[in-house]
C-alpha cells in the first residue's frame, strides 16, 4: 500500500475493505493504525468488516472491530463506511461467506457515492 501511495494527495481516495479472517483483536488494530500513518496524504474510506451468514457466531468479533474503526474515523477524519447497514443476507451468495454481484454491486455504489460527495463539496465549498 506504501508504495501505490507514493504520489497520492487530498485529491486522491484509497479504498479498504475489512476482511473476515483475523480475529486477533490486537493484530486488526496494529494493522489498521499503519493504515492509518501510510494513508495520512490522501482521502481514506475504510469499508467495515462485513457480517458473516456462514458462520455467524464470528460476528462478535466484526461489531468490536467496526465499533474500533467508528472510533477511529471521528479521531482521524476518514470516512468509515458501515456496510452492515444496507448489505442483508440476500446480498451474498448461498454459503453466506462472500457477496454475491448485489452485495458488490451495493458495496461500489456507496463507495462512488463517497467520492462524488466528496468531490461535490469541494467543488462548492466557498473560499474564505
């Protein structure tokens, strides 16, 4: 991610979204405070760690992580997108691991939309 970054500013977005695998509390905020250092020249939305319908019993760990990345985006102004809130169980596929092309296609939506907003308001932003 360093290197892809290198020429990255405030003009630019970098795109996370949070993986299911890791469960060690600790190594998930280590690796999301690097994020964080390497991402700190440009615009951050970081997607939250999607709930599991194949093996729900793990998303208790995805509340704490998301509810650490919530706390995070408002001390670090990046954008922290929840996708738990429009992503149900119809938008992944039958063994309710990955996204089906709903889920992504739901996924990419609100991430463009971020962007745009972003842009939007940066272009209307009045100068002082």
């Amino acid at each position: 991610l360093q290197n892809l970054t290198l020429n990255f500013n405030k003009n630019d977005h970098v795109i996370i979204t949070a993986g299911t695998n890791d469960k060690n509390f600790n190594n998930y905020k280590m690796s999301v405070l690097k994020t964080l250092s390497i991402c700190s020249n440009t615009n951050l939305i970081i997607n939250s760690v999607p709930d599991r319908f194949d093996k729900p019993f793990y998303n208790h760990y995805h509340d704490k992580m998301n509810n650490y990345l919530l706390q995070l985006s408002q001390e670090y102004h990046f954008t922290f997108n929840d996708i738990n809130i429009f992503c149900d169980r119809n938008d992944y596929t039958r063994h309710g691991l990955h996204f089906n092309n709903l889920g992504k296609y739901k996924l990419t939506s609100t991430c463009s939309q971020y962007i745009k907003n972003f842009n939007i308001n940066k272009f209307f932003r009045p100068h002082p």
